[in-house]
C-alpha cells in the first residue's frame, strides 16, 4: 500500500489505485495525509473541503466522507500495513509508516542528500527524491486554500531540490547534465529569476556563452513586460560574472549550499525573485494552535537597507491611518522614539495625560520611518479609556491576522492560539505594531509581535511599569507643547498669514489652551470656520472662563472647556445632535442612528454631523460613518444627562428596526421571530438594503455596535430589547455560525430569562444550541435544547416548540441517542402539521425519514419522505424535495427495488442539477455510481462535484 500526494492524491495496492470518487474525499485523504500521525480537527478539514462559507451539513458531509474512506481501507487490508482512520472526539486521524506516504519518502531522501558529502551520491538520492513526483502535488483534490498552500509548498521544495541536484551536476563538472535539467523547469517556470540565473551559469561553464546571455536578455525583456520590472541580483550577478569572464566560485557541497523545508503542508511566501543565487526559501513551521496553510515567515538575509518590492510579492501590510496634519514640535520625543526603536524587539511606550498628542505622536514618527519597516505596519485603537469598552483581544489578533494574508476560516478561534500564530507570521519581519490607547500592561503582552525585527509603539495614560519591568519598554513621557509649538500647531491649522498677522494673539492662545494639542485644535476649528474673528477675541473669551485654571491644571477637564466654548457657537440643532451623540452605546454612529438618538430624520442628522465634523467635534472615518473622540464623548453625554434613556430607547428601537429590515432581504420569507416590543419607538426613516448581500454586510459591519447596544440595553434594564437585537442577527449567525456567537447569545439567555419571558428564552436556547451543535459541543447542546420545547410550550409558541424539538433531534442523533431522536421529530411533526406549517413539517419529516433510514427501517423512511413530498414542491423548497427524492432512492434500494431506487435517485439528482443544487447533486449520484455501472452517472457526478468544489 502507498499513499501518493505527489501527482494524483491516490492509494496504490497490489490490486491497483483505490476508487477514492470525488474531489473533496481526495481533498479529506489529503488533508489527513498532509498531518499523518496527527488528529486534524472537523473545523480544519472543513477548511480544506470548503473554499468560502461551507453548507451547514457539513459535519455530515466529512463524516459521510470519512466513513467511505475508512471502509476502502478496511477493504484494502490497511491494517496489515499499520494503516488505521480512527476518530478521536471531534478530530480524524490516519495513522501509517511514513514509508508508504511519497510526500515523506521525499523529505527523507531530501535530508540524507543533505547529508552526503559524496557529490556522486548526493545525486543518486536527489534523482530518486525527484523520481516519486508524477505530476503536480494534490492533483485529484479540491484546491481550497489550505491544500493550494500546501501544494504550492511541495512544488517550491520541488524546484529547490531540481536547484540543488543542477548546482551538484556542477560540483562534478556535468555543466551539460545541469543545463538539460535546468532548461526544461525554466521552459515551466520562465519568470523563476533563481532557475534561470542557475541555467545560466550551466551553459557558461558548459562552455556555451552566447546561450547563457541570450536567456538572460530573454528572461530580462519577459520580467519587464509580464512584471513591468528589471531583473533581481541573482540574473544580474549571473549576467555580470559571465561578462566579467569570471568563472565564479566553486560550487559549494549541498549540505552548505540549501536547506530545504521539512513541512510539506506549509507554503513558502517568497517569490522566486526573493532570494540569492542558489539558496533556498526556508518556511518556518507552524506553531502549536496553527492552521494549515497559514503564510509562513521567509528567512531573509538581514540588511540594513529597505529591499525592494518585487510585485510577485504579497504588497508590505498597512494599517496606519494618515499622518495627522498641522503637527507641530516634539522634536526632543521623536529622536528618543528613533533611539528607543533601535534596540532589540523593542517595546516603545508613549505616555501621558489625555489630549496631550500620544497618537499624533505615534503616528507622526511612524509615517517619517516607513523605511525602517519593509513588511509594513499594523495599527489598533485599543479603546482603554473609551466609554464604549475595550475590544477582545481575539478582534485585534483576527485584524492583525487577516492583515498580514491568513486566509479568515484560517484563523485560530481562541485568543491565545491566534496571539502563538501572529509570533510566529511576525517572527522574521521587520514589522511596525502601533497599539494606540493602551489601558494595562496585561493586553499589550499578548499583542506584542515574535520577531526581533519587529517594533512595539504603545500610547497609554498610564505608566504601564508592568511591561517596563517585564518586556524592558522604554518609557518616552510625553508633556504639554510649549508655547511656540503650540503656536505653530494653530499655523498649520489656520494658515501662518493669519497667525503672523496677530502672534501676540496666537501665543497667548496657545498659552490658554494650557499646551494641550486636543483643545488647540479645537480652538483653531471655530477660527477656521470664521475667519471674520480676531485670535484676540478669542484669546478675551478662553481669558474670562471661569473654568480656565482647571483647563490648565487637568487634562480631562481642560479639554471640556475648550469643548465648551466650541459648542456654545454650534446652531441649536447641531447641540442637540452632539448632546445625543454622547449617550450612544457603540463605537460609530451613521446618520440613521444619529436620527434616531435626536428624534430627527436622516437627512437633518447627516446635517448637523457635517457642522461638527467642521467644529472637530466628530470626526468620519468612512463616508457615512462618524465617531467621537472617547473625551468628546464624555463631555457630550454631560451636555443632557436627563435624556440618557430617551436617546438609548430611540437608538435601540432603530437596532431592532433596521436589523429587522436586514433580516427581511437577508431571508425573505422567513418566520418573524417575535412581534415588536412594548413603547417600541418607529424610527422616522429605516435603511432600505437593495439584496442580501448588502443586508449582510450591514449586519457584519454593525456586529459589534449591536452586541454594545444589546448591553447596554440589558444593563438599563430593558431586556425586552436586548434579546430582541441579538435574536434579529440570526441571519448572520447562520452564515458564520463558527464565529464566536455564543457570548452573545448567552447575553440574550440572561436577558430573556430576566424578564421572565419564556417565548424568549425558548427562541435563544433554540437557536444558542444550534450554535454548540455546529461547534462540536454536542453535550452541552443537548443540555441547554432539553429545556426549549418545554419553554416555547409554555409560552403558547408551537412553532417554535417544533423547530426546538427538530434541533434537539439533531443532538441527540449526533449523539447516538436514536430513538429520542426519533421521537422528538415526530413530534415536531405532529405539531407543524396542526399549525398548518409547511415549512416546518417537511423539515421535521425529512430528518424523520433520514432517522428511519440510519435505523435500518427503510419502509418508514420511504413512508415519511413521501408524505413530506405530498406537502407541495415549492420553488424555495427545491433542495429539501431532491433531499426527500434521495431518501427514497435509498429507501428501495435497502428494500431490494433496484430500479426503483435507481429511478427515484435519478430524478433526485436531476431536480438538484437543475435547481443549481450541486451539493443534492453529488449525494444522489454518488450513491448511484455505487450501484450502477451507468457511465452517465459518473460523468455526471464528476460534473457536479467539480462545480461544487469551484463554487465562490
């Protein structure tokens, strides 16, 4: 027996390949393969199965699939060869000899060439590596990211090894043998500038010179029009030693010469342009918590000097936002940043009181060395003195990720894991990490990056003499401008004409507004939207505030003055906005919330946004999304204490609207989950979504504004509104089930159960013990589901009590408690039917009929499939009736009625074909290339499962 990835993902035995059918059962043995001897979790060879969003059958799928394999092992006497599919709780893993997998008999043969000293022999066991390569890796397989990544992988060390074996020809002076190895992978790779400078330098020490400089003009014309870029130092050194007459440097042994990965499953990022003549990308292994196919970090030889971006390159990472205008001073800061930057790992730590310019700071010094940081520069507001809450460290370390290439299934679900994989991505850059308005060393820790490359910025008003003691951060304290500065921070605001024209005026409000940059840029604000003002009469203002010294002496109320004093010249309509504005819950505000927290209309809100936003009050980030400085906020929220609740009502009413709206488009037709709560207050206008995909977004982007709202809500007492908000994404839940919702739905849990609503808590159980159930907690499903069907029961909710009763059904039969199961599907059965739900009751009979048929009762599973095809095939019903039409396929072929079955199978599979339903598809006709010899249905089925396998 033989395991093969390289070419075909096949099993070869004495009797010929195994019949392994479609793409993704290749996919999953290539998977298990590419981790042999270790469990491989059903989230990561969903990853693998599954380009995007994956069906939510797809635990059945992979079990389905994992169930074939193992019976065509079994069958193939695998456990004669120590071959063994065993399944430990929610991960697979296959068990064989590394002899029987090419992948590793490649790798093997790779290090002992390595070690050889023998040229002669180091070419032997470089052949016989090259010889078990019968075409691309993974052929045969679905190429989802984590396998393309991994296939790519194989085929850098592939053409590392050709490289190796070519350069060893030369050591023994076989330049020929070299220039016909290399000539026919620079014919598939002509953009390889390694490969071509290697063949090169073989036909010039084969004595054929005039060869070696036409395929360097020849690759240099195909770089400039596929690349639009000039050859790299490999081809020129090349190109310069063979003009020179130069023959070069003898070629080194290949012990000394390459290294090679050793991990197959990890994907090199290098281009070919990226390293030097004759070396060879090494992939740093993954980190315990990785996931398959993730970017690996490059070893690059270290240089002082910013290298050049080759556009086969993935583009440097940029999070950092524009460099702030009007900066002014801080000459002393910004060469102590430049000093402490220039340690090893170092961990700058900017501190001091609010509105003192921290970010400006930071973020200034960041874009004047954009050359000190040539894999770019990430950037995260870490909210720790915002009123709306720091983000998790999950949400940080997920940007962070995503940023810097990790595919999004790829990215590890738990903080810890994704903080090991984010060292390990960092390891090898020269990365800049701004972590901006740090609240406690703790949270900067697990955001600190693995390479000693790699610069930490921190801003904090706070000391933080925990990470000084613990990570050796080097403190640079930042104070208020001094007058001058802060004189030449108004110039650059308003213009120095107008401050040259009265700098007497300019540097006493410069001294007025006590140094701080926050409230000078305020200031500047209200004279640079009237320029029928005097600085002098401004200065006269800010001089009679009664509240100036405490302006001067604290940096928290110092900025409410200079707040103050802007505000009281906004348009009565623009006051009332920015007083609402402050008692919103979340992080951004658009023009429909604004409304609502104003009790206006959208167009009126959009309006007095502009006004602040002139009066740097509120600053948009994104056209049609607005936020307030965390110290605006408090100063706002001050303005009308007395309105907090009204504003909060009004802006949670417009979550629960507009999420309803979301939902509506998003799934049309869908059962309404519950009716409008009590003083629900409509808002004056609700955002229209033209289709789902923008009703998705929607609900993606405002997530996390949601969740705050739901909160706050819960924590005002309104639970009747918090539930609801969180229930009314379900949509979104649906679609990223995975992604962390049970916090959240564990928040409406709490909420539901406050308020004593037991229609609530069934609704949240029900759809919370989906969550677990997709999740791979299967125990504590079943434990929170048991209790729905009762609840909705009791709250007069039958359709819900039978969408519980199904989802319960589902549990229990994962967990083997079958009869339950069944029990519990004929229930929901009984009880859509007296609703006269359709929907339902053929949801409950096909996984009735399903049940019955995994029991071995196939009269009963053809009974019931058949009486839900009797409820009518409606158009948005196409996939459950080929489901149901499938069942009874099966169900007469347990009963020995071949031709039925075969029929009733066709017809599944054609009703899925052409409702685009690839996934019915490919079910119904693999059973039928199990039971037919019909060529038709292979083709057929080799057809779908290519579509399903490409579908986005």
């Amino acid at each position: 027996m033989e395991f093969r990835l390289l070419g075909t993902v096949a099993v070869e035995t004495y009797t010929g390949p195994l019949p392994l059918g479609p793409a993704k059962r290749r996919s999953l043995l290539a998977a298990l393969l590419l981790s042999a001897n270790t469990p491989v979790s059903v989230g990561r060879l969903t990853d693998s199965l599954w380009d995007d969003t994956p069906p939510s059958q797809a635990r059945g799928v992979i079990q389905g699939h994992v169930s074939r394999l193992r019976a065509l092992l079994v069958g193939a006497d695998a456990e004669a060869y120590g071959v063994e599919l065993a399944t430990l709780g929610d991960a697979y893993v296959l068990r064989a000899p590394e002899t029987l997998v090419d992948a590793q008999r490649f790798e093997e043969l790779l290090m002992l060439a390595r070690e050889q000293r023998s040229p002669g022999d180091t070419v032997l066991m470089l052949k016989e590596a090259l010889s078990l390569w019968q075409g691309p890796a993974l052929s045969g397989a679905f190429a989802g990211p984590p396998l393309k990544a991994a296939a790519h992988s194989l085929e850098e060390s592939r053409l590392a090894t050709v490289e190796l074996l070519a350069r060893t020809y030369g050591t023994l002076g076989e330049h020929h043998r070299a220039a016909a190895l290399l000539s026919a992978e620079t014919a598939a790779h002509p953009l390889r500038e390694s490969l071509a400078a290697e063949l090169m330098l073989a036909l010039y020490r084969a004595g054929r010179q005039s060869e070696a400089l036409d395929r360097f003009h020849r690759t240099r014309r195909l770089l400039a029009d596929e690349l639009g870029i000039d050859p790299g130092p490999k081809l020129a050194d090349a190109y310069a030693l063979i003009l020179r007459g130069d023959p070069g440097p003898a070629v080194a042994a290949p012990a000394a010469r390459a290294r090679v990965s050793s991990g197959p499953a990890v994907p090199s990022t290098a281009s070919p342009a990226s390293t030097e003549v004759g070396a060879v990308p090494v992939a740093e292994p993954p980190v315990a918590g990785d996931a398959a196919g993730a970017p690996p970090v490059v070893r690059r030889p270290p240089s002082s000097a910013q290298p050049a971006v080759h556009p086969a390159d993935p583009l440097p990472v940029d999070l950092l936002p524009r460099a702030p205008r009007g900066f002014q001073g801080r000459t002393a800061e910004l060469a102590a940043l430049t000093r402490a930057a220039a340690g090893e790992s170092p961990v700058c730590l900017v501190t001091g009181p609010a509105g003192v310019g921290k970010t400006a700071l930071a973020l200034q010094w960041a874009h004047r060395n954009e050359a000190l940081f040539p894999d770019g520069r990430l950037f995260a507001d870490l909210r720790g003195f915002s009123e709306a809450g720091e983000p998790a460290q999950i949400d940080v370390l997920r940007e962070f990720l995503l940023a810097l290439g990790v595919p999004p299934r790829r990215v590890p679900e738990s903080a810890p894991a994704a903080a090991a994989l984010f060292r390990s991505l960092t390891g090898r850059r020269r990365l800049l990490v701004v972590l901006d308005n740090a609240r406690d060393s703790a949270t900067v820790r697990a955001l600190l990056p693995g390479g000693t490359d790699c610069v930490t910025l921190v801003t904090s008003r706070h000391r933080l003499e925990g990470l000084i003691a613990s990570d050796a951060a080097r403190p640079v304290p930042l104070d208020t401008l001094e007058a001058d500065d802060g004189t030449a921070l108004l110039a650059g605001v308003l213009g120095e004409e107008r401050v040259l024209a009265e700098p007497v005026a300019a540097r006493r409000l410069a001294e007025l507004c006590g140094g701080l940059p926050l409230a000078l840029r305020v200031t500047a604000a209200r004279l640079a939207g009237r320029p029928q003002w005097t600085l002098a009469a401004l200065a006269d203002e800010l001089a009679d505030e009664r509240g100036r010294l405490a302006f001067l002496d604290v940096d928290d109320t110092g900025v409410a003055a200079a707040l103050r004093l802007t505000v009281q010249h906004l348009p009565p309509d623009a006051v009332h906005q920015f007083a609402r504005l402050g008692h919103h819950p979340g992080g951004h505000v658009d023009p429909y919330a604004a409304a609502a927290l104003a009790g206006t209309d959208p167009v009126a809100a959009a309006a007095a946004l502009e006004r602040l936003a002139a009066a740097h009050l509120v600053s948009e980030t994104a056209p049609g999304r607005w936020v307030l400085h965390d110290l605006v906020r408090l100063y706002a929220r001050g303005l009308d204490p007395a309105a907090a609740r009204e504003a909060l009502v009004g802006v949670l009413d417009h979550g629960i609207a507009t999420a309803l709206a979301a939902a509506d488009t998003a799934e049309p037709g869908g059962e309404p989950c519950f009716v409008l709560p009590d003083g629900f207050r409509r808002p004056a206008a609700v955002r229209d979504f033209a289709d789902r995909a923008e009703a998705m977004r929607w609900l993606s982007a405002e997530r996390e504004n949601l969740a705050l709202a739901a909160q706050a809500a819960r924590d005002a007492g309104l639970e009747d509104r918090a539930w609801r908000i969180i229930l009314l994404q379900w949509p979104q839940v649906v679609w990223r089930v995975r992604d962390n919702w049970t916090p959240l739905l564990e928040l409406a849990l709490e909420s539901a159960r406050a308020g004593k609503d037991a229609y609530a808590e069934s609704r949240v159980l029900t759809l919370l013990g989906w969550v677990l159930t997709e999740e791979g907690r299967a125990a504590e499903a079943a434990a929170l589901l048991e209790h729905s069907p009762r609840l909705a029961r009791e709250a007069g909710d039958p359709l819900g009590e039978a969408t519980a009763l199904i989802n319960l059904a589902v549990v229990r039969a994962e967990l083997g408690e079958l009869p339950a199961a069944t029990e519990n599907c004929a229930r929901a059965v009984e009880l859509a039917r007296r609703e006269e739900d359709r929907h339902t009751e053929m949801l409950a009979l096909q996984h009735l009929a399903r049940m019955r048929l995994t029991a071995r009762r196939p009269e009963e599973a053809l009974a019931h499939a058949r009486t839900a095809l009797d409820l009518g095939p409606e158009h948005e019903e196409a996939a459950r009736r080929s489901l149901l039409l499938a069942i009874c396929g099966e169900a007469h072929l347990a009963l020995g009625q071949e031709d039925d079955g075969v029929r009733l199978l066709d017809r599944a599979a054609r009703e899925a074909e052409d409702a685009g339903y690839d996934e019915g598809a490919v079910r119904a006709l693999e059973v039928l290339v199990r039971t037919t010899a019909e060529p038709s249905y292979r083709v057929r089925h080799e057809r779908s499962a290519l579509r399903l396998a490409t579908a986005p």
